[in-house]
C-alpha cells in the first residue's frame, strides 16, 4: 500500500450542476495522501462559490481562479506548475471517479515503473442512464500498435507520472482539442502505456460534446499529430493505419450531418477486438 502524494488537478468552467459530485469523488477516494488542485476558468455560473465550500472544509483542496479562459491545455499545464505530487490525475468537473481509481492506478505504477500513463475503463451516461462502455487494451504492445488508429489511454481516466512533464514539456496549447494524443505520443517515446481493465471513471456525455463543429476540429487537429509522429519519432504507421489515416480525412468531404454518427461508428469498430 503506497502512501505517495497524489496531485489531481480538476479543470472547471460552469459545471455548476456536476462539480460537487466530482470533488465528491476525489475527496472520498479510498486513497487519502492527495491534493486536488481545482481551476476554475472563468466560469459565470455558481461553480466558482461551490468550489469555495470544499475548499473550507478540506485541507486537501487548493482552488484557483483564472481571470480569462485557458482552456484544457492551459489549465492543465497551470495545474502541473502547482503540483507537488509524484503522480498527476486527471479529474474532470462532470464526470465522477470510481472511489478506489487512485488506490489502484497508485498501486499499479509504482509496481511498473516503466509506465508513464495508466488508464481504465470509461463508463459513459448521461441523464438518461448508462450508456456504452469504452474499453481500452491493456498491454503496451497492443496500445502501442494501434495507437494510430485511437489514443491508447482516456485522459479522464489517466494518472501520470510528475516526472513525465519535466522530461517531455507541458501540453501543447497549440493543438486543441488534440493535445492529449500529442502528450501520449510524446510519453510513449520515453516509457510505457498501460490500462487497468476495468471501470474507473463514470465519463459524462451532454448534447454539446459531439458537435459537428467540434468533431471536425478534432479530426483535423488530430490527423496533424498522427501525421507528425509517423516519422521520426519511434513509431510504426502500418498498411491499416494508412488507410484509416485515409478514411478519417475523407470525413471532410461527406455532409457534415454525418459527421458526428460516422465518427461514431469508426470508434466503434476500433474497439471492438477489446471487448471481452
């Protein structure tokens, strides 16, 4: 049972009906020696006076409020800068942890030391109730090989080790919404994936989440960081990855009404070897 400090930085902007829940679930993490640094980007609802109610009652919460938006990288990268933990978690503001993900990934790294980033198993819902389940291979040599065709670890799901971000730099605020995969492949040049096979976070969707505009944007910006670390790099972009790699550009030129749904299919069928 490892007792090291666990950083788990929460970016946040206007989640005033999720953020209790999800401070909820970091709070009541089975694992106890973590601090939660919380972001709040500027919000205009209430979510900035409900982050100050946890932050009286517990010792653990540091909370920090931006005067503009910075947006995922940005805050992520502010958090970093904050923490002082060996390992960094990510905690979204809408979606809730499992109350033993840290015991677990905790446990998992520092038996593994070779892993730079340890994720899990999302478990989507939305108001309506539970919705897919997104699996993820479990093995460096499997994520590693497709790691083309989808990111080998969910980021709500991941813990990091600290040292990653000095070795490699912060994330890319030049590649949004893509700068998770970026960060994957740049910790992939130096050490290990892994992912827990089971549920650790319950990953919420809104309406807001897949929209045409922003599937186009990721694809795009996505399509990039492939393209880049495919040579050079370390990695092996093979016949079938091309022709995804091909399929996922011609996205652009169908009507954008199917966007979204395609996308969806493509995900699908990605991830249908890691179903048990």
């Amino acid at each position: 049972m490892s007792d090291v400090l666990v950083s788990v930085i929460m970016p946040s902007y206007n989640t005033e009906n999720y953020i209790s829940l999800a401070i909820e679930s970091i709070l009541n993490q089975t694992y106890k020696n973590l601090e939660l640094i919380i972001l709040d980007d500027a919000s205009t609802d209430k979510t900035w006076e409900i982050i100050q109610q946890y932050t009286k009652k517990d010792s653990r919460v540091i909370s920090i409020r931006n005067e503009k938006n910075l947006y995922i990288a940005g805050n992520r990268n502010k958090g970093i800068s904050l923490a002082r933990g060996k390992y960094i978690v990510w905690q979204d503001s809408d979606d809730i942890s499992v109350l033993t993900r840290i015991q677990k990934q905790v446990d998992f790294m520092e038996k593994h030391p070779e892993v730079g980033i340890c994720g899990g198993f999302l478990q989507s819902f939305n108001e309506a109730g539970n919705l897919d389940i997104r699996m993820y291979d479990t093995t460096d040599v499997l994520l590693r090989k497709n790691i083309f065709k989808y990111s080998p670890v969910a980021q709500p799901s991941a813990i990091i080790r600290s040292e990653c971000f000095k070795l490699l730099g912060d994330f890319d605020v030049t590649k949004p919404p893509a700068e998770d995969i970026d960060m994957s492949f740049r910790i992939g040049t130096k050490y290990k994936f892994a992912n827990l096979p089971e549920i650790l976070i319950f990953y919420r969707e809104h309406s807001t989440n897949n929209t045409i505009s922003r599937m186009q944007k990721l694809l795009k910006s996505t399509l990039e960081v492939r393209r880049k670390y495919s040579i050079g790099f370390g990695y092996t972009m093979n016949f079938t990855d091309e022709i995804a790699y091909f399929l996922t550009w011609l996205m652009f030129f169908i009507p954008a009404q199917l966007v979204v749904p395609l996308f969806k299919i493509a995900r699908f069928i990605a991830r249908l070897k890691v179903v048990k």
